[in-house]
C-alpha cells in the first residue's frame, strides 16, 4: 500500500457519481490533491490538462472540437481556465448520457468564473453531479 497519500474521503463519493451521472466535477482550493485523486484512481481516462497552454488556446478558440476528439471517458483538469468548454460538454451530454463520460476538477466555482462566455444562465441540472465531502 502506498503511503505517501492521505486517503481522500471523497474517493467513493466521486466513484459514485461517475456510475450514474454523464458529468462529475470535483471542486476545491489549489493544492488539496483534487488532481492526484482523479490520476491515481482513474489513470485508464484520457487526462487532458488545461494547465498547458497549447490545450488551452485550442480549448478557447474551438471548444465543441476539443470535446468532440476526446475518447468515450475524458478527465478534464483546470476546466476554469475554460469555461467556453462547458456549454460543449453539455451538448455532448445532451446527445449521450453516458454515465461517467466526463470527470472534471476546478478551483473556482462556476458561478464566478473568469471572464469569457457566460455559462452561469444555463442549467446543468441532471447533467453534473458535484459530489460534498
């Protein structure tokens, strides 16, 4: 057993939602292990970062792309870098939903979200599930 990392508490809960919801989002503060969490328990999803900067700039200039290129069950880290990317997950959705298609982390809540398209009008009721700790 490795103990290098304290067990997250949240582990199952994420596990749980990925079973029944298209969209999983793990929230929190930087440096708390959102990103190891997500690695070491699903290191089979493709990882896309939005940390890097070429990712980045293809994100914003043709999000629906991005999404439409990923494999059938995508983690997407930093997603608040990119808010324009969640109106193209919800599409995604909208067309398959497919339990645990999408993991995403953040450090912010959407609801004040950098500046860019507003995604706070829509509603992703039925689509996210944001599991508590």
């Amino acid at each position: 057993m490795d103990t290098s990392h304290l067990p997250r508490l949240i582990r199952d809960r994420v596990v749980e939602s990925l079973a029944d919801t298209p969209m999983v989002c793990l929230l929190g503060p930087r440096q708390v292990g959102k990103t190891t969490l997500v690695q070491r328990i699903y290191s089979e999803r493709a990882y896309l970062n939005l940390g890097d900067p070429t990712l980045l700039a293809a994100a914003q200039r043709d999000p629906l792309g991005v999404i439409e290129s990923l494999p059938e069950r995508s983690t997407l880290d930093e997603v608040q870098r990119a808010p324009e990317l969640l109106l193209a997950i919800k599409s995604m959705v909208d067309r398959d939903r497919q339990p645990g298609r999408f993991l995403l982390t953040g450090v912010c809540q959407f609801a004040v979200a950098p500046p860019g398209p507003r995604i706070t009008s829509r509603s992703y009721g039925g689509h996210l599930s944001a599991p508590a700790g």
